[in-house]
C-alpha cells in the first residue's frame, strides 16, 4: 500500500517491515486485524493497518453497513517505541530504539 500523506509518501513496497502483530482470525472473523510497523530508507515510522468490518480498520460500504478496510498511519520514533512496547516487540527494540532505552 502507498499513501502520501502531509507532503510525505509512504511505502509498504519500499519501506522496511520491524515488527508485526495482530488477531489474523479467519477470513470470516469480522474482529480480524494486522497491524505491520515500518521504518523508511529516511527513518520515518509508520503503522500499515488492516482489519474486518468490525476492527478498528472498519469502514463504511453504504446501506449502514461496515466492511474492512485498511490504512497508513505516520508515527514519531516516540510513538513507534510505544506501540513496540505495547506489542511486546523486544527485538525490534533492541535492534531500531535501543538509544531510547536505559535499563532499570
């Protein structure tokens, strides 16, 4: 997927996959969602999301009904550290944010 938004073009093409998570369910499981977080060649973050019709990637399809759906969601490296830590992603951590974290 390919989004530009505020003047910068994301990539899932071109763009670095770092971690992953999600309820992948079936294909028949509304409540489905992927979630993949990308670092570009200029290191800037993104969320690449998708999900069923009653995810938080729902959208509406007409006659007052939701399908799937997906999108692009740029982050600050704070905000991809957060979600990182949310998804306990440790090795992307160790590996892209390592001089954000101290140790205890």
């Amino acid at each position: 997927m390919k989004a530009t938004i505020e003047g910068k073009t994301y990539n899932t093409e071109t763009a670095t996959c770092i971690a992953k998570d999600g309820y992948p369910g079936s294909v028949t499981d509304f409540q489905n969602w992927v979630e993949h977080l990308y670092v570009t060649a200029k290191g800037s973050y993104f969320l690449y999301g998708s999900g069923g019709p009653m995810s938080k990637y729902a959208e509406p399809c007409g006659n007052n009904s939701m399908g799937g759906g997906s999108k692009i969601i740029p982050m600050t490296k704070a905000e991809a550290l957060a979600w990182c830590e949310e998804h306990e992603c440790e090795d992307a951590i160790e590996k892209h944010f390592a001089d954000m974290v101290t140790e205890a």
